[in-house]
C-alpha cells in the first residue's frame, strides 16, 4: 500500500468550509440589509421622505440635509404614483463602493412596478451603520 500525503486533502476540505460558512455569513448579512431595504422603501411608498431621511445611514444623513432629500425624491417619485409591485431581483454583498468609504455594503435591486410606470428597477444600498444595523446609505431609480 502507497503512503500518500492527506495534508493538502484536509487543506483543501478546511478552504472549502470556510467559504461554505462565509457565504452564509454573507446571505445572512444580505437578508438582514433587504429588510432594512425593505422596510425604508415603505416610508418612501407613503411619501415619508422625511422620515426615511431620518432612517438612513450617517453616510446618506451627512451627504445631503433632510430638506435637500426631501426636495430632490419628491419631483421623482410622487409621479410615479402609489407601489403595484416590488419584487427582489438581486443582492450583491460588497466590502467596497465606488465614492463610498470601506464598509459592509448589500446592493439590492427590485423589478418594481408603479401606477403611472409599469416597469421599473429600484437600487436600494443598505450598508452596516457603526452601531451595527443595517440602513440605507444609497436609493436609485429608474
């Protein structure tokens, strides 16, 4: 019997677990920032811009004021009209966003349907507030 070397077998098991955890760690991150997600856009559904300003991430609070927010969301969303459907398209975990400091980012994308615009596509970035929970930091539509 040949005596074989079963110490890059093991290697190879203990790399292949770690990323196993890692992507659970990672889809846990994701399902926690999509209700976060999930929960600010319905502020933005009720027209609560201001409320959902006062919701967001340091990151999105220090990049413009409440009233600016408030200013630019509602010329863009109010003639939409009132939410048909949302519906998860996508996540994608980052460490990393262009213009953004180094952080916990989930980039979450809705095929979104609304009143007065049948199809449409919202990006909602929560990321990892410093006190732990997740919140909005970015919101796109189009």
């Amino acid at each position: 019997m040949k005596s074989r070397n079963i110490y890059p077998i093991i290697g190879m098991a203990i790399l292949g677990l770690c990323l196993s955890c890692n992507a659970i760690a990672n889809e846990e991150k994701e399902d926690k920032a999509v209700e976060a997600a999930k929960t600010w856009l319905r502020l933005i559904d009720e027209g609560k811009y201001g409320e959902s300003w006062e919701t967001a991430a340091v990151y999105f609070k220090n990049a413009l004021t409440k009233d600016k927010w408030e200013q630019m969301l509602t010329p863009v969303r109010k003639p939409l009209g009132k939410l048909v459907s949302r519906e998860l398209k996508s996540t994608t975990y980052m460490e990393s966003i262009s213009g953004a400091p180094d952080g916990e980012y989930v980039v979450i994308q809705f095929t979104t349907s609304f009143e007065n615009k049948k199809s449409g596509v919202e990006t909602v970035t929560p990321m990892l507030d410093n006190d732990g929970k997740w919140r909005v930091s970015g919101y796109y539509i189009k």
